[in-house]
C-alpha cells in the first residue's frame, strides 16, 4: 500500500534532477547533458524490467501449496494406492 503512495512521490525526482542539469548546462553542452539524462532513464528502466522478469520466473506456481495439500485427497478418493503417486 505504501508503494502507490511512496511511487508518484518519488517519480518527479528523478525528473527534476533531469532537468536541473540541462538547464546548468544550457550553453556548455546542452546536447551532452540530454542525452546522460536520458542514458540515466533508460538504464534505470532496463533495470527494472530485467528485475521484473527475474522476479516473475521465480514466482511459485498458484496455489501450488493448497494443490500440494488436495493430491493425496483426491488420490484417495479416485483409488490411486499412495505407492502409485506421481509428483508435478
């Protein structure tokens, strides 16, 4: 709960930051300063992404507890002897 609040909070910073250091350095190398700004962004986002991904591919399988807990019910109940089980 405290990230949807924390989120839109600290978004602009980084933002800001961007836009701080183009305007320092409007008539050096305006161009320059764009563009590690936006290689910043970029970086950032790819990180991100990469551990998202990382995340989900670890992720437990749904329910796979509770599934866990039913087998041996429902093989007893359709008459598979425990010795015949096979596990996912």
């Amino acid at each position: 709960m405290r990230v949807f609040v924390a989120l839109p909070c600290d978004a602009p910073g980084p933002l800001l930051g961007a836009v701080t250091l183009i305007v320092a350095f409007w008539e050096e190398s305006r161009g320059l300063a764009s563009m590690l700004a936006t290689a910043g962004f970029v970086g950032t986002v790819a990180v991100a992404v990469w551990s998202v991904l990382r995340g989900l591919t670890e992720w437990p399988r749904l329910l796979e507890a509770t599934l866990g807990e039913l087998r041996p019910d429902r093989n007893a109940l359709i008459g598979v002897p425990s010795s015949e089980t096979q596990s996912d």
